[in-house]
C-alpha cells in the first residue's frame, strides 16, 4: 500500500514510503509575520509568497489576543492591513 502513495512535487506534503508518515509543511501554506508595528489610519503591506488571493489574515496582540485590523487582499502574494490604532509588538498570520 505504500507504494502506491506518493506525495505530488510542490504540495506541501510529504510522505515518508519507509514508515509511512504523511506531514505538512506547514510554511507551504502560512506566513508568520512577528513583532509588528502599525501606525494608526496608514496602510501596510504585506508579502505572503502563498500564490492565492483568497487567504485568512489574523492579528495577534503580545497576550495571543485576536486583534480587529482592516484587511484588503491585493493580490495573489500581496496584501495591506491598517490598524485604527498604533500597535506595537503584534503577529500577522496569514493561511490558506
């Protein structure tokens, strides 16, 4: 049965045919961007490389505290988040 499985090039996924483990590169589909600063009312730009318009975007406070932010997905590696206040020390995490 494990030869029958293989992993396509570039998935994100890697299967290992000697013991049969299946894993998830987790990078192929998130992009942690840590300790963040925003200024209040200014846009900024982020570039996430995940090759999809359509993503989630979540903003972290140092606590791991989910943050409301302004999100407009740009294109398919680029997005901009404005804060309606100036942050300091935040998390951008974006995912397929």
């Amino acid at each position: 049965a494990r030869a029958a499985i293989s992993a396509p090039a570039g998935s994100g996924l890697q299967y290992n045919s000697s013991n049969g483990e299946i894993s998830v590169n987790n990078g192929f589909f998130r992009t942690t961007f840590t300790n963040q600063s925003f200024t209040a009312g200014v846009a900024k730009t982020f570039n996430r490389d995940l090759g999809e318009k359509l993503v989630h975007v979540s903003v972290y406070d140092s606590n791991d505290d989910l943050i409301h932010a302004a999100v407009s997905l740009t294109d398919t590696d680029n997005l901009t988040i404005t804060s309606s206040d100036n942050l300091t020390g935040f998390a951008v995490v974006v995912s397929i």
